[in-house]
C-alpha cells in the first residue's frame, strides 16, 4: 500500500467556498454519493461550525454515505471541533481535519498569536479530537511561507498528540514545484515519528501549480493528495481531481504509484458538479473540457482516423466518454470530410467531391463547425446537375429603416467577370434585380422558402425559389449562413437552370 495515493475530495468544503457557489444539503449529498461511485478515498463534507445547513449536510453525508471516510473541518478550537465530532456521529469512518495557521504573516496579523500560543493551540485540538475519532488530519495553513523548521515543530506536536495525517497546504499557491519539493524533504528528515504518519498536500493554483506541486510532493513521499472536481475552490481554486487522478493513471509506470478512483466515473462526476455549482468548464480545461477528446485540425484528423494513439494519450472510455470527436471545421482534411460523409451514409460521386469540400471550407470559415444537417445542406446542393453558366463572384448590400436597399453584385459569365447595382425593397429584391441586369432575365418570382437546416444562431439557411419565365417554371436553391447569400445564389442557380434548358 505504500505506492497507493489517497485521494482527499475537498469539494463540497473548499470547493464550495468558491464565490457564487450555494450547494443546500440535497445537492451536496447528491455530489458526496456520486463523489462515493468515484471511489474517492476520503470526502471532505464541509464545516459543521460555518452554517446550519454545513452541520446538517455533514450530518447526512456521514449517515447516507457508506465505505468511505467522510471529513469534517475545524478550527483548533473546542466549540469548532466539538462542533465537527457531533456532525461525524453517523460516520463509519469519521476524521475530524483540524487546523491553525504556521506562518508567521497569519500569526502575526490575523490570528494575533504567538509562535508557541499556535503550538499550544495545535497540540490541544489534535488532542481533543482524538476524542471523537482516531483518524485526526492536522494542518498548518499556510505552511509554504512559514519558517521550515518552525512548521516541523508544529508537525511534531501534532503527531505527539495524536495526528494520524499532516497536510502541508500551500494556502495561497505561492510555491514553486521545487521549492515545494524540498520543503517536503525537508519535512520528512525532521520531524520525528513522521514515517508512522500519512503526508498531505493541499494545493491552490493561484499560480496555476496545483497540480505540479502536488505531483511533485508525491515523488517526494507524500501519500495523500487534497484535491476538488473541475478544480474549484478558493480563488484560483484547487488541485483538480480529474487531472491529479489521469496524470497518475496515465503515467503510473514512471510515477511509480497508483489511486483506486474508479476513473469511467469522472465525466459524470465533472458533470453533476458543473450542473449543481454553476461554474461552467472552460472548452480547453484538461480532461473535462468539451475540447479536450475533440480534433480539428486536418493532420490530428488524419492521424487519429489511421490510430488514435497518434493524438490521444488517454482513451475517452477510460473516463466516461463514448469516444473522440472529430470537429468538421475550417481547418479539417479531406480525409475527415470523406469519413464523416460515409458515417452519416451519404454518397457523392468523384466528380462532385471537389465542390462539395470546396463548399464546405467556405461554409466553415463562416460558420466554425459544421454538424450533419449542414453537410446534408452541402452536398444536396453541389449534386444537383446544371452547369454553372453564372457563378457569384461578390456582392454588397445596403440597406437600413431610413434608406432604400441598394445591392451590388459581381458574376463571372462564362469566364467574365460583370459587375452591376440596382435598388430594391429590401437587400434580396434588389441583389435579384442586379443580377437580372447581368443575365438579361425577365422573370416572376413565384414563390420563396427560407428554411434553417441546423441549429443556433450560425445556422445555415436554405432558400429554394421558383421563378415563371414565361414558357417555364425552374426552382433554384442556395445555402450560406447569410440568408441574403443563400437567396442570390438560389436566384443564380434558377439562372443557370433556364440557361440550360434554353
């Protein structure tokens, strides 16, 4: 057991402390069963003496959540730790986690104490805590920007007293993975009777090192790992759980040690968490992040369609996902646009693969990613066999409440680019008026159809029209995100269709 982390939720304590979050009791006993499915080792389940609604949620974490070790925080005073044993009652494996500060800042300013007051204080609440349980976590907050030898002092009282865990926090994410490094070598060569204890690390990334001081301790001899789902807590927030737990998992080998978190979990985990706090996820935030399983860029595509290993270092099955995404975006290949067609069951023929992957990069530089409805859109629209007598070059519109539509259109006929304006009531009705200039038509619109083809605000809309030229009647269809787009081509296509039947 001595390669085995244990890994410390803090999330329903620290994690909530987190500005603008309020979890009642119902939700954080809904986050502490599924934190349970995780098989997280032990759950921090909050203050008991902060609130009400803490001692109640600790109380009912401590009834309803079995084989697990369930914490409670406490100052190193009587009423907190008394406070803390009381809502521990119904634990199977209740830890009282108490704590004072070892800096000499805090001290100083804000608890108002001597350096031997603290020591007095730390070795009295281990001790009074000892009475409601045997496992009693002891920190030293702060412990980075304390005096080092001071701290093993602080440690050593804490274990005479009864500790069973010692947490080295990094309170306000100040160390540097090296420095941490050493504080804990330093740690373990001084303080006597330390290797009949477990070492804890408490980590913050108000430097964006949580997680790298964390994994450094471990390779220093910490054994435990306090850490919150999706990173939240306290500023910056916290060591994050998913990441602290795959970069172990993924690099066990060369890391030498291993966490029992049953890791097909940690999606649902991250989920129900965001859903209750509110905090959402960023796209790119490792292992979570919607962005973290997905490829765009054609050479990531091209590689991760011939082995995934190419471009993924964790399976998404291993963490709860179905699989990877392939993102059909403006950066994406042939060889993605060709896949995902066959997924989705459309055939194209070889002759028209070129203007539909043409059509698609100019659609996605528009639009980003483009989903299944939008390629059905696309090549619907490049399968239709006409020749492309006219071909939209450019356009411009004008148009506003207090002016009149103006519209400037450019089409290339056959092979020559020529450029007319017209006005009209509305961008469309003069665009189409321009390009009657251009093609010499005399025609009627007899109907016009918008349609959105995906969803959201960057949809593609599909215009289909029909225009009476007198002997005949020809529908022509376009798409684009701009509808005004997608109705000058639809108008060109009618034309090129009455140019070929002419």
């Amino acid at each position: 057991m001595k390669n085995k982390i244990y890994i410390f939720d803090t999330t329903l304590r620290d994690g909530e402390q987190a500005p603008g979050i309020h979890l009642n009791v119902k939700e954080k006993l809904e986050i502490a069963q599924q934190l349970s499915r995780l098989n997280i080792d032990i759950i921090e389940a909050g203050f008991p003496i902060s609130s009400e609604s803490d001692f109640e949620s600790v109380q009912e974490i401590s009834r309803a959540v079995k084989g697990r070790a369930v914490a409670a925080l406490a100052r190193a005073n009587d009423r907190d730790i008394d406070s803390a044993g009381l809502a521990l009652k119904g634990a199977e494996q209740p830890i009282i986690h108490t704590f004072i500060s070892s800096s000499d800042i805090h001290l100083r300013y804000q608890f108002k104490k001597t350096r031997e007051q603290a020591l007095e204080m730390a070795g009295r609440a281990v001790k009074r805590s000892r009475q409601y349980t045997d496992m009693v976590e002891f920190s030293a907050m702060d412990a980075t920007r304390s005096d080092w030898d001071f701290l093993c002092r602080m440690f050593g009282v804490a274990i005479k007293n009864g500790a069973s865990i010692l947490n080295v926090p990094d309170t306000v994410g100040y160390a540097l993975p090296d420095e941490f490094s050493r504080l804990i070598d330093h740690i373990y060569a001084n303080v006597e009777g330390i290797e009949d204890i477990i070492l804890s690390v408490h980590c913050h990334n108000d430097l964006g090192l949580a997680v790298a001081n964390s994994l450094m301790a471990v390779q220093h001899g910490a054994r435990q790992i306090e850490c919150a789902v999706n990173g939240i807590g306290e500023r910056a927030g916290n060591a994050s759980l998913e990441e602290v737990v795959m970069i172990i998992d993924t690099r066990k080998k060369d890391l030498g040690v291993y966490t029992d978190i049953k890791t097909e979990e940690i999606v649902r985990t991250s989920s129900i968490v965001k859903s209750l706090t509110g905090y959402v996820i960023a796209p790119n935030k490792a292992i979570v992040g919607k962005n973290a399983f997905a490829h765009e860029a054609g050479i990531h595509q091209d590689g991760m369609l011939k082995d995934r290993s190419t471009y993924e270092i964790i399976r998404p099955e291993d963490i709860g996902l179905k699989e990877s995404k392939l993102i059909l975006g403006k950066h994406s290949g042939r060889h993605a646009f060709i896949k995902r067609l066959e997924e989705i069951g459309i055939k194209i023929r070889e002759e028209d693969l070129e203007k539909a992957f043409e059509r698609f990069k100019s659609l996605a530089e528009k639009k980003g990613a483009i989903n299944e409805q939008d390629l059905r859109a696309i090549v619907e629209n490049e399968m239709r066999e006409v020749e492309e007598y006219y071909l939209l070059k450019d356009y411009k519109v004008k148009s506003g409440s207090n002016i009149t539509a103006s519209s400037e259109v450019e089409i290339e006929v056959n092979g020559e680019v020529k450029t007319a304006s017209a006005e009209g009531d509305g961008p469309v009705d003069a665009s189409f008026k321009a390009i009657d200039k251009i093609t010499g038509m005399s025609t009627t619109l007899v109907d016009y159809a918008i349609e959105a083809v995906s969803e959201g605000k960057d949809a593609i809309g599909q215009v289909k029209i029909i225009v009476d030229a007198g002997s005949s009647e020809v529908m022509g269809s376009g798409i684009s995100t701009d509808i005004v787009e997608a109705s000058i081509k639809a108008y060109i296509d009618a034309a090129n269709r009455l140019k070929a039947g002419s």
